[in-house]
C-alpha cells in the first residue's frame, strides 16, 4: 500500500520558526560581546541615541543589539532572576510573528482561520475551567475585560445607552460593588474607563467579626445594596474575588450569587485560584465561581506562557450588546490575540496545563506543612499563594517576646520586610515577595500559581526556602529583644544620642554627639557629621559580623549609625562601649589636627628664640676669642672645652619646648621597667573569634572579650591605638610629635649665618 503523499509546509511558515529559534539562541546564550563591541557602543545607543544608518543592518547585528539592551548592566548588577522561557514559551512568541504573516492572507482565508483559531481557544478554555456556554473575550491588559463586561452590564440596563448616552445614568445612578481586598486601584480605573463619577464605587468591607479578615461581608452588602435601592440608585455590578491579591482568600461565591440574582446585579470573578478549576479535585468555595457571569483567567503567569493574553469568560444570549460593549469584533485581526494561546494549549495539551497547575499547588502545601514545624511564624491563609510573617507574640529561642514594643506594629513590619528581600534574594527561584496586609501588616508571599512556572520553581527550592527561614527566625527574635537593651545602653552614654526609627530592621541607630559646646552651630553641624562620618567607616572596618549603615534612604534624621540585625550572643554592653570609644578618639584627634597649625606656628616661634637665646650663652661661655675662626681652632686643640648637646624636643600635643634629656632617661627607665614589670592581664579573643559575642551565649562564641583590647587589634595598622575611660589599654594615653633641636658642641664652631639657617630648616 502506497504511504500518503506528505503535504510540503510552507516555505514561508518553516523559514518563520527557524528565525525564531535562531534568533532565541542569540538572545538566551548570554555571550555578550567582544571588549572592542564594547568600547564601540560606548558611543552609540548605551548613552545617547545616534542617527539611524543609511545602508541597514543584518537581522544578526540588530538580535546582538537587542540583546546588549537586554543585558548591558548585568555585569553591574551581578544576578538577575528572568522568566524561564521554555518550548511551550517558544510557541507563545511565535503565535505574534505567525498573526503578522497571517493578517497579510487575503480577506476570506483570513475570516475563516480567526474563526477557528477563536473558536478552538474559547471551547478548551471553557472546558478547562468548567465554564459551560462562555464566550470569551481576548485583552492584553487584565483590567480590560471588566471594563467590557461592566459597560455589558450597563447596556443591559439601560436599554437606550447607546443612543441616550450618559444623561440616563444620570436620573438613576449605576453603583460598582468590590471588596476591600481587591487589588488597589481596580474600581478607580473602571470608573475612569466608563465616564463614571467615583461615587458610583462602592468598596464593601471584609468581615470584622466573624470569618476570615480578608472575605467579603455578605450581611453588609445586602444591607449596602437596599440602602442604595431605596436612594434611587442601581446596583449594577459586583466584583468578587477567587484568591485576594494579598492574602488569597475566596469569597463566598454562592451566597453573593443568591444577592446578585435576588437585586439583577452582574456578578463577576477574578483571582488566582481560579487556576485551580482545571485540577480535578477542587474546594466547592472555589467550584461555584463558575456560575458566574464572567470570570478573568491569567493563563500566561499560571502556566509560564509568556505574552499570552488575558481571558475573560462570560455568559449573554444577546451578541448584539456583546458588540456594543466591546467583548466581540467584526475585525479579523481582532481575533488574532488569541493565536498565542491557541498554539501553546495545544502544544502543552491537557495533561500539560494539569501538571503545571498541580505542581504548583504542591508546592504551596509543601511549604504549609513546614511552616507548621517552624516557631514565631504565623500563616494567613491555607490557599496557594501563602503568605506568612513572623509572629512577635509567639517565645523565641532564649527568651519571650511577648508583648514586646506592643503596638509598635512599625517594627515588626520592618523585620517581615526584611526577611523578605533576604529570602527573595537567597532563594530567587522561590518567587517570594513583600505584600501589605491591612490588618497583618507586612508579610511574605508565597505564590506559586504566579510564579513557578515561569521560574521553574521545584520542591528543592521550597525545602532550601524553609531551611533560610529557619536560619533567620532566630536572627529576628535576638533583634526584637536586643532592641530595648540596646536603647538602654545608649542612654546611658552621655555622648551618644539614641535614634528613633521604627522602620529600619535592626537594633537601632545612634549619632555621637561632640562634647565641645563653644563652637557655633555651623560649626557644631560639621564636626558632627565629620566625627558620625569617620566613626561608620571605622565601625565597618572591624571583624564582626554586624552591619554597620548610614540608614534607610529616606530616613529624616541625618549623621546616624544604625546596626543591623543582632544574633544570641551579641554582647550589647561591648558595642556601644566600642562605639563610644571610637567616637572619642576621633573627637580628640580632630580637636589635634584643628590646633596643629596654631600650635606649630607658636613652637617655630619658640625655637627661634630658644636658638637665638642658646648662641648667646655659648658666646658667654666660650669667650670672643673661640669665635674667631683661626685663633679659635688653635685655642680648643690646646684647651678642648667639654660641653654638652643641648637639645629640644617640640611636644605637639601640649605645644611647648622641652629638653631632650628625660626623654632619653625615660625612654631607658621604661625599658628597664618593661623587663622587671609582668605583663597585665588581658583577656585574649581566640583566632577567628569575632567582635562583641558573649562567652557561652552561642556555639561561635568562645571567650570574653575586651572592646578595648580588641579596638587594639583591629586598628593597630590603619588608626591610633584606641583608649577607653573605664578600662586602661596597653599604649601610651598621648601620641606626641617631637621636633629635635639640637645646639652645636663645644668643638664645632658655627659659621656666621648658621644659625638663621636652622631655623628655615624648622619652618
């Protein structure tokens, strides 16, 4: 039997999908270009755009343009965290080449290929999603097809809309119902879209006494809708939610659905865990959305389809009004939106999108159940996109926080805020990020409906998720306890000043206020920032593990310090001690370096009078005859006169002249003292042992320690020796400066002249 004739693909259609698939390659191998493409751009499209180039490019060189546009400042940046593009996102990116080709076909062929290519997509979907008799309308934006259905809905009620216009919204006014959990900004951007006054919005609240935090309170939207009734109002539209955009709580759709028919409203839903419906297994909450009247899916984050529009489903008997309000087009081009999707369902197939939509829900009930293991965190929901946050009334290790700072709700904001960039940047493949509950405050969000397929998130991602968590909830209970001991210690330093910012995540920050009050306010504000300045970058020299900043960026107090997060055996005492200490000595060495020039200037003066005053008592003591230069060699080879160097030392720090000889007596005197005297005692760190941890307070903690001793280690090569008022260090309390002046000997004779050019020697 002869094989059937295979049909030839069109040279045209293959040619496509090799571009594509070549053009991918360059821009997902991540080869930058050369050194001299580098230097070549400098001058080009990086900095500023350049005229466009008379003779064209190649597809190459524009795909490398592209693709140093895309990746310029990685090398900057270091790590980005990119969707994973994958083959079924490959035939997403074609669906957009493939519309420009086909909307070039002539009129008819074009009519019939959009008809089916629309038909197709809307019956997988309404299957998939359990959606029966839907129509379905296509957008890039996901907002747009509530829009659509809103202005259906308007249409359906007044029937002379669309000759009358707005004068008939006008004697009976239209009212929008949401949640209070809606995504921000939703009923703005409808009422904007519409032409319809913000007073036609009404934002329901969420269940303050009974039920969850984060559903819609069916007993006061009816109440809500009557009111409205009776003021000559209609209640037009209600949105709901299947997963809040923060927390991912779903409404009860069967109760809202009974108000909706009970007052002809239009009842519509959105949400993340509508992504559930394709599973077969599915919470009845979840299940009556689908007797909706129109329902917003994403398909594109839920099953990583990049550029993938937005569908929304819903149910009319009149295609004449659902042309009217937008939701259908006569215009085949139109129609093409959704030839992207239709080539990536059928290329994942049934079974694909299941186990997508799967995965991800096992994701989140893996890291549910860990959670449950892990102490101070507290979960807001039991649905997919889990959101968790530290709980500050729940003990920690060593301690108890409850009713720690209570209503200080800032702080601990600032804590989940943290753990959320530290978990997001240490584990990117998890797709967790920071979200703003209203009545938890800030937490972090888990949702892999939204993200792990466009990721590639896997369970070794959640497991090594759970393991930092459980590395970082003990860092954020020492904090919280440390925070008050902190505050306590520097109150009590007279020159430090504690800083009162609930919204940095750490201990606390401090300014070191100079001690000097004669100096005017000018001046007082620079030599605090100076000293503040000087005392961080020594604070971030040191061998520890804390962190040292300058604070948040937008922080209203300037010339502060502020120290990051604590572990258990932070020794607070130490740290503050070691702050203080640094902020002195930088204090004294810049009242040193003000009065150096004052100070040398008076000591020149000083020596050229000592000199001057030291020639006239040698000319009194050797005689006139020494002096003349024959008679004078003659005279000291017969009679040698024995004298003594007299020389002086000049004394920086107290600016005065002083003789040469206790400085040699003293310098012998200590050495002798230095061989009979035993060593003090100081209490030596361990190798690799860090700065301020407390002895047994830790497994990394392995002795007591000494902030001065260790500021005497730590700056012994790049600042002076350190010296604290309570405890006495092992250097010298001065540093002196000495200037040696030294008088000629007896059997030297000194040229006229000689003297005046020792003094220009000084200056």
């Amino acid at each position: 039997m002869d094989k059937p004739p295979v049909k030839m693909m069109d040279p045209t259609l293959a040619e496509m999908g090799n571009h594509l698939s070549d053009a991918m390659k360059i821009l997902e191998s991540g080869k930058l270009e050369s050194e001299q493409g580098k230097e070549r751009r400098k001058l080009s499209w990086k900095d500023f755009p350049g005229p466009l180039q008379g003779d064209g490019q190649d597809v190459v060189s524009i795909l490398q343009l592209v693709q140093n546009l895309m990746h310029g400042d990685d090398e900057k940046q270091g790590h980005r965290r990119m969707q994973y593009v994958g083959e079924q996102g490959h035939m997403a990116l074609l669906g957009h080449s493939l519309a420009a080709y086909i909307s070039v076909l002539e009129r008819e062929r074009l009519r019939k290929l959009t008809t089916r290519i629309l038909s197709d997509t809307t019956l997988w979907l309404c299957r998939l999603f359990r959606y029966e008799n839907g129509s379905a309308y296509y957008h890039e934006d996901d907002r747009e097809g509530l829009v659509k259905v809103c202005r259906l809905a308007i249409n359906t009620h007044y029937e002379d809309y669309a000759t009358e216009g707005f004068t008939l919204l006008s004697s009976k006014h239209p009212v929008i119902y949401q949640s209070a959990a809606c995504r921000p900004g939703l009923g703005q951007h409808l009422c904007s879209q519409l032409g319809l006054p913000l007073s036609s919005l009404c934002i329901v609240p969420c269940n303050t006494m009974f039920g969850s935090l984060h559903r819609m309170d069916v007993a006061l939207l009816d109440k809500l809708i009557r009111d409205d009734r009776e003021s000559g109002k209609l209640p037009l539209l209600l949105i709901a939610n299947a997963g809040t955009p923060g927390a991912g709580h779903t409404d009860k759709f069967s109760r809202l659905k009974e108000l909706c028919v009970q007052y002809n409203m239009w009842l519509h839903v959105e949400g993340v865990n509508l992504a559930t419906l394709v599973l077969g297994q599915v919470s009845s909450t979840v299940t009556a959305a689908t007797k909706c009247d129109s329902m917003t899916l994403t398909p594109g984050p839920w099953l990583g389809l990049p550029a993938v529009p937005a569908v929304t489903l819903y149910r009319h008997e009149d295609p004449a009004l659902s042309l009217a309000a937008g939701l259908t087009s006569s215009q085949p081009v139109e129609k093409l939106r959704a030839l992207p999707l239709w080539l990536s369902l059928q290329y994942l197939g049934h079974d694909g999108i299941l186990q997508r939509i799967k995965h991800a829900s096992q994701l989140s009930q893996q890291l549910l159940e860990n959670l449950k293991t892990l102490a101070s965190i507290k979960t807001s929901t039991p649905s997919p996109p889990s959101v968790f946050s530290q709980d500050n009334s729940t003990p920690s290790s060593g301690g108890s926080v409850e009713g720690y700072l209570e209503g200080e709700r800032d702080i601990l904001d600032a804590l989940n805020r943290w753990l959320g960039e530290q978990l997001a940047q240490q584990v990117p493949l998890s797709g967790v990020d920071v979200v703003e509950l209203e009545d938890e405050g800030t937490c972090v969000r888990f949702s892999p409906l939204m993200t792990a397929a466009a990721l590639g998130t896997q369970e070794n991602d959640v497991a090594a998720l759970v393991e930092k968590l459980g590395e970082m909830i003990p860092v954020l209970s020492c904090t919280l306890r440390f925070r008050q001991d902190f505050k306590d210690e520097v109150l009590q330093q007279a020159s430090l000043l504690y800083i009162e910012d609930q919204s940095w995540p750490g201990l606390g920050g401090v300014r070191y206020e100079a001690r000097t009050t004669d100096l005017d306010e000018d001046k007082r504000h620079h030599s605090v920032e100076k000293i503040n300045s000087d005392l961080l970058k020594k604070l971030m020299e040191l061998d520890t593990d804390l962190y040292f900043s300058d604070g948040p960026e937008f922080c209203e107090e300037k010339n502060c310090i502020f120290i990051g997060m604590a572990t258990e055996d932070l020794d607070v005492a130490e740290l503050v001690e070691t702050i203080v200490s640094i902020g002195r000595d930088i204090e004294e060495s810049g009242k040193l370096f003000e009065n150096m020039t004052e100070v040398v200037r008076r000591g020149i003066q000083e020596a050229e009078q000592q000199l001057q005053k030291a020639n006239e008592e040698k000319l009194m003591e050797e005689g006139v005859l020494r002096q003349i230069p024959l008679v004078g060699s003659v005279l000291n080879w017969f009679s040698p006169l024995q004298a003594s160097v007299k020389g002086k030392t000049f004394n920086l720090a107290e600016g005065c002249l002083d003789s040469t000889e206790p400085v040699y007596s003293i310098k012998a005197q200590m050495n002798k003292e230095a061989s009979l005297d035993s060593p003090k005692s100081v209490t030596k760190r361990f190798p690799g042992q860090k700065l301020f941890r407390r002895q047994g307070a830790g497994s990394d903690s392995v002795s007591d320690t000494s902030s001065v001793s260790q500021l005497e280690e730590s700056f012994r090569e790049t600042a002076p020796v350190q010296a604290s008022d309570a405890e006495e260090a092992e250097v010298p309390q001065e540093h002196h400066v000495h200037i040696v002046v030294e008088t000629a000997s007896s059997d030297q004779r000194v040229p006229e002249g000689q003297e005046t050019e020792s003094v220009d020697a000084l200056r």
